[in-house]
C-alpha cells in the first residue's frame, strides 16, 4: 500500500509565502485545472470523449508551481496526463475541450485527443502515449537548446512508472555527460497504474535515480505550490547556469483512478480520503489566503464561480464544434521544407 504523499529531509523546510496577487494566480490555476478535469470526467461519461482519458485532479499544484519557475522560451514536454500543464501553459480551454472531444477546431485539428496534443506556440510539445518517450524526446529540445546558445531550458514531466524506463538512463547520461539545459520532474502520484511505487522500484526515492550519472536531485512536497515553486526555480537556475541536468521528485497524489476505465481498487477508499482531508493542494493554498488576509471566502468563491464559467464554456463550444473533415487525415503527415 502507498503512503501519503510526504516530503524528506533535503525538502522538509517551510518553503517561503508568495504574493497576494501571486497566490491568488496559483489559486485560480489550480482551480481551472479541477474544474476543467472534473468536467472533462463528465464528458467522458456521457460519451462524447473517446480513447483514453487521464485526469490531473490532485496533482495541480505541480504543473503551477513549476510553470511559475520557468522564462519565456523555455519548453515544456510530457506523458499522457497531460491537461492540466496545457491549461497552465495558456492553452485556449476551448481547444483543449475540442480536442478531447475530437473537433475540428481542436489544438491538434481533432486528430490528437486527450494524450496526444501540443502547442508550439505555448511551447508545449505534448503530450504523449508511449510510456517514458517524452523523456528523450525533451532531453533532445535541451540539446537543440545548447546549440542555439538561447538560455532556454527544458521541462521533462514523467511519472514514478516512467522513472523505471531504460530509455530514461540513457537521457540521464546524455544530459549530464554534455551539460545540457534540462530539469526532469518526477510525478511521482504513488501509483504506476495499479502498482504502488514499493512494489515497483527497488529505489523507490526517485529523486536520487540520477546519483550515478552524477545528476543532483532532490524530493518536494508535490502538493505544496509554493515549495513546487521554489525547487522548480533552483532547478532552473542550476540548469540555466550551464550546470547539467537535474532532477525534483514531486511527492504527489491523483485522486482518480490510473484512466478512466480504472476503478483503483488496489487501493482503499480510506487511504484518498485521508489525502484529500489531510493534503489536499487547493485547500491547502485556501487555508494560506485566508490565514495571510488576502482572500476571504466570498473572494474565492468568486474565484470560482468565474472558472466554473470558463469551463462550461468551453465544454458548450466542445459540444457544438464540428468534426474534421475524413481529408484531416492525410495531412500534418509530414513537414515541409523551405529550402
């Protein structure tokens, strides 16, 4: 059985409060990305979402506080649980929605779906299926980052299940053995599908994965945005300065099941409720505001009435977008060159 999620000594410091204006942004954040994730179970339900579907909810405050850590031009990449780092990125709800969906007017023209879409303009470069592959996939935009000399670095999001891929050392030694610009944040939700992370990794603190490739790492409290906050921008600092590769293990938790088809039954109904109760990264982040005097509970709630909003909206447009047409098929196939 996994533990609630808990944070080791190289993290068991109190991280530093924000700003007003910051931890209400971190607030509404979090609080599209559970909105957004409990419509997008609906939606599944009713039919109108196909193929696979991975929610975010519990998780949220990871993809905000790492967002909060990164400069304009870094990149973001990562596996199939992917919405809520869409949304932080400053993709359109309504796009995503209708890519869920499959319609036309979706971020990928209705032909990647829920694990499969990305926005080059948002520097979000997906979103993907296959188990661990995003972590080549974002060490080689670190690479590209190192030719071109930009200052960017690169944001490689996996999971515990991921953490146990061969392809995953043989991006850990390339990045470290050339130095290259990237930050890998483990996602570790306690569970790689139904498999507790004791029953799965011999080394089950994944922050020290990297010791043998020399990369420094080190453990977070996932739920905490603001402690997400603070170790993504050391992360960054220490990746930017031209100092290689490192690693964040998030301690997290996902209150759903592993997809949308999973029931968790290898798990206790007890043991969520224990975290919800307990850790819980949006009430966690309320009980700051309210006790620092920047919100009270009329405030946030307007907060989310306003998500709440944004959210049926999106799901309205979802519902009424148009399919593509069956010629979509064939094209984005393969790129074109200038030359």
């Amino acid at each position: 059985m996994a533990r609630s999620p808990k944070t080791s000594k190289t993290a068991a410091a109190a991280s530093p409060g924000g700003g007003k204006d910051e931890l209400l942004g971190f607030y509404r954040e979090m609080l599209l990305i559970r909105r957004f994730e409990e419509r997008t179970g609906q939606l599944y339900g009713m039919g109108l979402i196909g193929g696979f579907c991975h929610l975010y909810i519990g998780q949220e405050a990871i993809a905000v506080g790492m967002y909060a850590a990164r400069r304009e031009g870094d990149q973001i990449i990562t596996g199939y649980r992917d919405h809520g780092h869409m949304l932080v990125a400053g993709m359109d709800p309504r796009t995503v929605m209708a890519e869920l969906t499959g319609r036309a007017s979706g971020a990928s023209k209705g032909k990647g779906g829920s694990m499969h879409m990305f926005s080059t303009e948002r520097n979000f470069y997906g979103g993907h299926g296959i188990v661990g592959a995003q972590v080549s996939l974002g060490t080689g935009l670190a690479l590209a980052n190192r030719y071109r000399r930009n200052g960017a670095v690169s944001f490689v999001y996996f999971g515990d299940g991921a953490a146990n891929q061969g392809q995953v050392y043989e991006s850990f030694n390339m990045a470290e053995l050339w130095r290259l610009p990237v930050v890998y944040v483990i996602e570790n939700n306690q569970y790689a599908m139904g498999t507790s992370v004791e029953r799965a990794s011999a080394e089950t603190h994944l922050y020290k994965r990297g010791t043998s490739f020399n990369i420094p790492g080190e453990e977070v409290d996932g739920m905490d945005v603001a402690a997400v906050r603070d170790a993504g921008l050391r992360a960054a600092e220490h990746a930017r300065s031209g100092n290689g590769p490192y690693i964040l293990e998030m301690k997290t938790y996902r209150y759903r099941g592993h997809s949308m088809s999973d029931p968790a039954k290898y798990r206790t109904r007890e043991e969520v409720e224990e975290v919800r109760k307990t850790r819980d990264p949006i009430e966690h982040l309320q009980e700051k505001l309210e006790a620092a005097g920047f919100a009270d509970e009329a405030a946030l709630k307007a907060i989310d009435a306003e998500v709440k909003r944004i959210v049926a909206e999106a799901a309205e447009f979802a519902r009424a977008a148009p399919e593509p047409d069956p010629a979509e098929l064939y094209t984005d196939v393969y790129t074109e060159s200038a030359a």
